[in-house]
C-alpha cells in the first residue's frame, strides 16, 4: 500500500511540475561547445574555462523566467509602500548605525550621500540578508543559450573569466540572482570590472560578504556617473490649477526659478535660494492627478544604477526618510491604476489605427507610446500628461469604437 502512495504521489508530481519549453535552434551542448572555444580566445586560462564550463547544464527555469513579463504593472504608489516601508527605514537607520564609520569614510572619499548608499544597499540587497543564490555563471550562460540577449550574456560570461583570472573572486562565491547580479550590491559582472573597489585594502574586491568593498563599489559607480554632492535627487511639487500640460515637454529641464514663476511649488516648505538656479525637469509618473517632481542630475545618476523612474524615486525617498524627511504629500490617483501589458498593446493598437504613431504595440509603454497618448490627449482635449492610466485606457478605446462606426 505504501508502495502504490508512494508512486501515486510521484505520478502527481510529474502532473504538476512545470514543463519549460527549450529554446529553437543549438543544443545547449552545442551552445557551450562553441562559447568554451570563445571564452579561451577573449583570454580565459584553460583553469578557468574548465572550472566555468565543465559539466555545466542550463536551468530551464531561468528561461522562464526571462521570456515571462509580468502583466499587471505595479503602481508607484505600491511600489513606494515596498520600497520604503517602515521597516525598511528601521533597518536602514540600524544598518547606518552600525556601520557609520565605513559608511561616512566611503562617502567622504567618493563625494556622495551616505543615505544615498543605504537605500541602495537596502533595495538592492534588504541591507545584505539576501544576495541571491543562483550560480551567475549557470543562469547567463542558460541565458546566453536562449539567445535573446546572446551577444550580452556572452560578454558577462567573458568578463566572469576574468575575474577569475585576476583573482577577484572564487568561483564558488560567484552567486547572485538569476539574471547575473551578484553581491550586496547587485553588480553584473562586467560593472564589477569596471567599477567594483577593494576598500579594505585586501586585494579583493570582495562585494558579497565584505560591506566596505559593496560600500565602495556603489559609491565608486555612482561619482564616476556624475553625483553632485550637497544636491537633491527630486524635490516633490504641487502644481497650480491652471498649469498649462499642453505645453508641458517631457525631458526639458527649466531653471527651479522658471518654474517657480510657471506656479510650481514644493509640496513641503518652500524653494531654498540654492536651488532657485539650478536646472529639473518636471516628472508625472502618476499623471497630473498625482504628486509632481522636480528632478536634478542626481536622480538620473541614481537612473544609471537601474533605469527605472520608480527605482530611482524609491532610492532618493527611502534616503531620505532614513535621515528624518517626512512621506511624501501625494495624493496617488488610486482610482485610476495603470493599465496592465495586454491593454496596453490594445491602447497602443487603437492609438495607431486613430493615426498616433504608439510604433509597434509591445505591451510597454514607453516614450513613443506616451508621446502619442498626449497627442491623443491634446486632440480631445484631455490633460495632456501621457500617463498610461486605465481612465485614458477607456477614452482612447471609446475613440476607436466610435471612429469605426458606419
């Protein structure tokens, strides 16, 4: 009986286990044939070429992972709940505390903010506790075998031999998180060439377990793309009634001063002198319903560490709520939510077919896409503020509808 349980529960298992499809084209083996000889020509001692590639196999899961893009597409304000949740300052003050001194020297030397390097500790790896546990060179090779990002997974792969060859890491230390970020701060491994620092002076630049060599390497990456040290990242602004969004233009920076006499306010406090001659642009990621921001060079430094407007608001915000700052004012337009990937591909259909230009409906809604929307915006006369919303969502799509009637 227990031998008929026993297979009766293994027959469910295989039921149940995700089948990964394998990618066309090579075989893997073939894949890995071919790489192991480009490895050796980029450099690569026949010592690392072995301890990389032999009896390497892909992880299907990986694969799975890379061509499945979530559908729903998390609100700012959703993501900023996460990104500085209360216990996220907490642990962000304690692990500044307990660090301070390395902390304080590696932003002296590098000339950057040293809540700045927190937050980023803090997103990127929950202040150390969790760096990931995949072998990074398993998940680019598989990632390479795929052949999406072929050209770029190969180069990773090139840049983890070398690495190796100059002794910067052990090869068993090479774990990060599936796509080939490693350490404390989530570096890939041709950034870890690059920009990755051996602050205690060891010889290594150990970014896994050594929090002054991550410190260091974050902080280096970040002056090296232009921190200006003493000014903000973003000052969050309230606009007038009557701001005029049809002129509004997305990446042009003003002088504060500009858009101070345009009506633009800060929603706490008022413009310092300092700031009045410096230059920002104006960012709507929740539309014009929702909270504005100024945003400085330093917020596209921050961008350079990962490209995304809501990192780079996370980063800036949990820095500064980790040195006393208040939340944000908002209001967020939660009634109005962004819209999920399949409608964005059909708002993007129905803006082409109304004759704005969205360019190929890829379900991602990016400068062409938002660009059209406020054309679209502008003709109907709605609040041209390109936000990707789902009350935009069902204008434009009642605008089709319409458009086809006899």
């Amino acid at each position: 009986m227990i031998r008929t349980l026993l297979a009766g529960l293994a027959l469910v298992s295989a039921l149940t286990a995700p089948v990964f499809a394998q990618p066309d084209g090579e075989s893997f083996d073939a894949w890995l044939a071919g790489f192991r000889d480009r490895l050796a020509a980029s450099g690569a001692t026949p010592e690392t070429v072995s301890s990389m590639l032999d009896g390497l196999e892909p992880d299907m899961e990986i694969i799975e992972r890379d061509r499945s893009q979530p559908e729903f597409v998390r609100p700012l304000w959703s993501y900023l709940d996460i990104a500085a949740s209360d216990l996220r300052i907490r642990n962000g003050r304690a692990a500044y505390a307990e660090n301070r001194e390395t902390v304080d020297a590696v932003a002296a030397e590098f000339e950057v903010r040293p809540e700045i390097l927190i937050a980023i500790w803090g997103l990127e790896s929950s202040y150390g506790e969790i760096t990931g546990n995949n072998d990074i060179v398993r998940s680019l090779a598989t990632l390479a075998w795929e052949g999406r990002r072929r050209a770029w997974a190969e180069g990773e792969l090139i840049a983890v031999g070398h690495m190796l060859d100059n002794g910067y890491a052990t090869r068993d230390q090479l774990t990060g998180s599936w796509a080939g970020a490693m350490g404390q701060m989530q570096f890939i491994p041709s950034t870890y060439l690059e920009r990755a620092r051996d602050w205690d002076g060891d010889g290594r630049r150990n970014i896994w377990t050594h929090e002054g060599d991550a410190l260091a390497s974050a902080a280096n990456l970040l002056s090296r793309a232009g921190w200006r040290l003493g000014e903000p990242a973003f000052v969050e602004v309230d606009l007038p009634e009557d701001f005029n969004f049809q002129d509004w233009e997305p990446g042009r920076a003003r002088l504060v001063s500009e858009w101070a006499m345009l009506g633009v306010t800060p929603a706490q406090g008022e413009w310092g002198a300092d700031l009045l001659m410096q230059a920002a642009r104006l960012e709507l990621p929740a539309g014009g319903a929702g909270p504005g921001f100024l945003t400085f060079p330093n917020f596209r430094v921050i961008k350079r560490y990962n490209n995304s407007t809501s990192y780079a608001i996370g980063v800036a915000h949990l820095a500064d709520r980790i040195a006393g700052a208040d939340p944000l004012d908002g209001p967020w337009p939660e009634d109005n939510p962004p819209i999920t990937r399949s409608q964005t591909r059909e708002l993007q259909a129905a803006l082409n077919a109304l004759g704005f230009d969205a360019g190929t409906p890829d379900g991602l809604a990016g400068p062409n896409t938002r660009g059209a929307l406020r054309a679209f915006q502008r003709t109907h006369g709605h609040r041209a503020d390109g936000y990707v919303g789902r009350a935009m969502y069902d204008a434009v799509l009642a605008a089709r509808a319409a458009a086809e009637q006899p």
